[in-house]
C-alpha cells in the first residue's frame, strides 16, 4: 500500500482504488500486515482497536488490530504476537512468507468475525490472500459471516502461492480436501509425489468474481501458462480492468518533490527538472542557460523498474549501452532483488556512472522516482510481459513520451507514433520482438522525433500529458463489478 508498504504497482494500485471508492462515497478499509519496517510517522491517528486471538498451526495467537489513516483511507494493521512480517523490508524478511499469509488471511477474517463487520465485498489480491476465499466459503461463512462475496485482482500471473497440503492445514483448513483439479491442486504437480497446492489458483476457484489487470493480459493468460485452463473454465467471472494511476499523487503541478511544477498548458518548466536532475547526477547538461527556451538536443530515458527478467533486463542493459551510442542519456532507477542481478548492474554502474550520459541507481526512492519522471523525455518499459505497468502511465502523466514493448497493458495504454492505422490514439514507441534490434528501432525512431521534429516531439508531450490514466476512469468499472456480485437488500 503506497507510500508506506510500497515495493512495486500493487501498492499504487491498493491506494489509488481505495480513494477513488471513498471518493465516490463507498466506506473503505484497507487490511494490512503491520510490517515492522512501516514508518509510523505516516500513519495518522494511528490507535490500537482491539486484541484478538487468531488461529495458526495448532494454537491461537494473540493479535493486536490497530486504526490508522494512510493518504485519507483507513486501514486496519493486523499485527500478531509471533515473529511474522517483522524485518526491514514488505518482502523476504527472517519468517515463513507463505505462511504468514495464511495466517494473515485468517486474521482478517477472525477480525470481522470477533468485531461483527460484515462488509459488502471483501477485495483480495494476488496469492497472498488466495487462501482468504477459501477460509471465508468452507469456514467463515458457516460461521457468522453471510454478507461478503469475494473479488480477487491478480497483478501476476507469475507467482503462484506454491503451498504444500501441511502447510495450507496450518490455517486450519483440511488441507488435503483442496488437492483436486477443481479445487487448488498445481496441474502441473498432478501424479507427482507429493502434488502442491496453488493458493493463486484456489483464490480463482473460491472468489465470486476475479480480475486482472488489462484486456490484453486477460487474453494472454487464457492462451498460455498452466493457469489456463482454470481460467477458462471460470471465464464467466473472469475480467480485464486496466489500473489506473493516482492522479493527486502523480500530479506534476502540485508533486511535493519537484523542483520546478507543470502542467499540459505550461511545460517551459519541465526543463527546469530535466536540468536540476541532470545536475544533480552529474549529467552532461547540453549547455543549457536558466531561462533560455533553446531546445535540448539530447534525450534522457529513464527506466524506473524493479530489475527482475519479467522487466527485459538484457534489453535494460542493451539500451544503457545503445543510448549512449546514439549520444542520448539513460537513468536507471531500479533495486534487484537477486544478487547475481544486482552484481551485474553494480557492475554496469562502475563502467558508466563516472561518465556524462549514463547513471544507473540501484536503490528504491519514492523521491527520485517523482524527479525522473518529471526530468524525462522517454520512458522506457521493455518488459517481456507486464499484466498492466504504470510506469508508461505515470511517465505520460509527467510528459515522459514512453517507449514500450507489445505485451499486456502496454499494449492497452501506448500506441505507436508511425502507426498510420490509428494516428489519433498515437502516444508513443512501440516494438514488439524481444530482441535488441527491435528495440533499437523504436529508440532511434523516437530519437528522430525528438531531434530532427521539435515541433512534432511537442506535440507529442503535450497528448500524452493530457490522456487521463486517472481511477476516474476505471474505478467505475470496479464498483460495478462489486455491484454485479454483492448480495441486495
Ligand atoms: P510492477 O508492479 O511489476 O513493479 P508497475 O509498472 O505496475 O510494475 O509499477 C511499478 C511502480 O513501482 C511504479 O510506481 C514505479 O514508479 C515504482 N518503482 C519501481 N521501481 C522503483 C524504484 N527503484 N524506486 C522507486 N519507485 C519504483
């Protein structure tokens, strides 16, 4: 949940739709593990409103529930007595992910049970709260819980909730009763000894309806990936909603971390973030004087990504290299989470950080991700398959032109420039191999707007600052799919 248990879109996602349902006048409260490495300070009213005992493995752990309000939404902070979710980071912290989750998805459960909160719907995401749907349908409901239908969004297909029968059993569920093909067996552990479970999948099976993130990803994921079939045979509760950007957070006239602010109508200070970062790093700054209007002749890319292979790393490095070749500018803001990636760029940094053209920044900041996109003039998202990807939102937002491969929600929200059959949707680059003379072809076009049609390139920046990516747009296709499902007095 963004800003404060943010590690990728799924936090931008969580708080972007929770205040586009309060806004439009729905009660909202967001449920979350109270990970130690939360900042304290950003929570308002932070209060403890119960102790509770919840379920896990054999005993009851004693669980304290707190209120607080993030970014104006309330949340609910589970937070048990045991050593789940504590450590410095949301994810990969010293405790059993797996089933911390499961814990916590009992938890939630056990809360509206103790309290007598029965809301409308209760939203999951992704595999950490797959088993939620479960716990509530064979458990929960048979309690005191009537009211709630269950929604799951699925960011990634990619990750699975791998779970064995023991472990799924900890929550208190009959583990074993879930290993069919109709139910949460992996398909593709079927005959194996022993066959696993898929939390992601049981979520699919249990949850009254499930989305995920574009139309084109939907597609994808009904014609490939082990998931498939189940999807198929759930096709009719299955749903493409394209996510939508936080337009009060992403907003280049009023962001809190900008030197200079802007907007559609007036651009002139764009540049000012583009010189104030280029100092900053130590970038070659094209001679540029305050105040002068002269354009700028080179480019900067940025690429604001976390460095895993679903992101296209060899053409991230690829492009570092052929950026600087085509006398361009690159940054790289990424943190990497496997150590053999993160050598790898540590060691591109050494090779290129001392130069005029290129920084590669192996960090996560939330600051520095506001200035580079404001500083951008592309911004490039190569990925091999994004479900959504906000970064091309976000970078268009803030007059970043973006460069992007054909796949999933990039293919939903960028549309290329040199294709004549749509020329009024036009708002970018885009290539479709996974090879780097694909992408090369989009960045030296782009490149060729940029110097050789100042006024071309513009306009450009101008579109794509005014296409509107906000929730305004899709948070209405969520409340009707609440609407669609939930039970009517
Ligand atoms: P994913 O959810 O797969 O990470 P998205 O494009 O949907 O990809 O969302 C990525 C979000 O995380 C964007 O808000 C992006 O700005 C942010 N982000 C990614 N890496 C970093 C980083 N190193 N520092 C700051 N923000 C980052």
């Amino acid at each position: 949940m963004a800003p404060i248990a943010k590690v990728g879109g799924l936090g931008d996602v969580v708080t972007g739709l929770a205040r586009a349902c309060l806004s439009r006048g729905h009660k909202v409260n967001v449920f979350l593990p109270f990970y130690e490495c939360i900042n304290k300070q950003q929570i308002k009213n932070l209060e403890l409103v119960n102790t509770y005992d919840s379920y896990y493995d054999g005993s009851w752990v004693s669980t304290n529930a707190y209120q607080g309000v993030v970014s104006g939404i309330p949340v609910i902070f589970v937070e048990p007595s045991n050593h789940f979710f504590k450590g410095q980071c949301v994810y990969g912290g010293s405790y059993n992910e797996l089933e911390a989750y499961l814990f916590f998805s009992r938890a939630c459960l056990e809360w509206m049970q103790v309290t007598g909160t029965q809301p409308d719907i209760i939203h999951v995401h992704e595999w950490q709260t797959g088993a939620l749907p479960l716990l509530y349908w064979d458990m929960y409901h048979h309690l005191s819980l009537r009211i709630p239908k269950i929604a799951l969004t699925i960011h990634n297909m990619e990750h699975y909730g791998e779970c064995s029968k023991e472990q799924l059993s900890k929550c208190g569920l009959d583990g074993s009763i879930y290993a069919t093909e109709e139910k949460a067996v992996d398909d593709r552990t079927i005959g194996h000894n022993p066959e696993r479970i898929s939390l992601l999948k049981g979520g699919i099976v249990y949850s009254n309806a499930v989305v995920t993130v574009s139309p084109t990803y939907l597609k994808e994921t009904l014609c490939s990936g082990w998931l498939a079939g189940t999807l198929i045979r759930h096709r009719e509760k299955y749903r493409g909603i394209l996510n939508g950007i936080d337009t009060g957070m992403w907003n280049p006239a009023t962001d809190i971390f900008l030197p200079a602010k802007f907007d559609a109508l007036n651009i002139e200070e764009k540049k000012t973030c583009k010189h104030f970062v280029q100092r900053g790093l130590g970038l070659a700054s094209g001679g540029h004087q305050m105040g002068s209007h002269a354009p700028d002749k080179v480019p900067l890319v940025v690429c604001i990504t976390r460095l895993v292979p679903q992101k296209g790393l060899h053409l991230i490095t690829h492009a570092i290299k052929y950026v600087k070749e085509i006398s361009g500018q690159m940054v790289v803001l990424g943190r990497a989470s496997d150590s053999r990636v993160e050598r790898e760029f540590k060691d591109l940094a050494d090779l290129h950080n001392n130069g005029s053209s290129i920084r590669i920044l192996l960090t996560y900041s939330e600051e520095l991700s506001h200035m580079l996109y404001a500083a951008a003039d592309m911004v490039l998202v190569p990925s091999i398959y994004e479900p959504c990807g906000l970064a091309q939102l976000i970078g268009m937002r803030y007059g970043a032109v973006p460069v992007v491969r054909k796949t999933g929600g990039l293919a939903d929200t960028v549309f290329d420039m040199d294709d004549q059959s749509q020329p009024e949707m036009a708002n970018g680059f885009v290539f479709e191999g996974i090879d780097e003379a694909s992408l090369n072809w989009a960045l030296d076009r782009a490149f060729r707007y940029y110097c050789g049609k100042p006024n071309e390139w513009s306009a450009i920046v101008q579109k794509v600052m005014h296409i509107d990516s906000s929730w305004n747009n899709t948070a209405g296709k969520y409340i009707d799919l609440y609407n669609s499902i939930r039970v009517r007095e």
